[in-house]
C-alpha cells in the first residue's frame, strides 16, 4: 500500500477564524500591519444570506511576513482577540 502525503506550500495569506460578523478589514489590519505590508484582507461572504461567514484571509506582500505573523500568533499566550463595530 502506497500512502501519499500532500504538504501545502508555503503561502503569504494566513486564515483567521472565528471573527465577529460586524468586523471590517479596517479593524484587523492594526493586528498585523506592524509583522509588514498587507496586500488584501478577504473576509469571505456566504452566497445566500449575504452574511459574512466567520472567517478572513489576510495576504501579506512577503513570504517571510506572513511566516513570522504565523509564529507569533501560533504561541501560547499570543492570543488574538479581534472585536467588532
């Protein structure tokens, strides 16, 4: 038996969940905008309600950004706690 094994690449967006439905891409960027240039925050809608689903993608301009707002946030006690209106 053959077991394959898919890592995905290293990418410059991280995903950010669970969020408020009232937040704006506005109230995220000061929680990263200090780890380096931000290129997008996508914070995705569902089709039929027209409501925001819960979770954003926020894309760095660099690899090396993303990785180090990853590590940050990923340690115990750097907890992410993003409000909303």
């Amino acid at each position: 038996m053959t077991i394959h094994i898919f890592l995905r690449p290293p990418n410059k967006s991280l995903f950010i969940r669970p969020l408020d439905p009232a937040i704006t891409p506005e109230q995220i960027a000061p929680f990263f905008q200090d780890f380096g240039e931000i290129r997008d925050i996508h914070i995705p809608i569902d089709f039929k309600t027209q409501k925001m689903r819960g979770f954003c993608y926020v894309e760095f301009e660099e690899l090396g950004d993303a990785e180090v707002a990853r590590e940050h946030y990923n340690q115990e006690g750097n907890k992410l706690e993003i409000g909303g209106k």
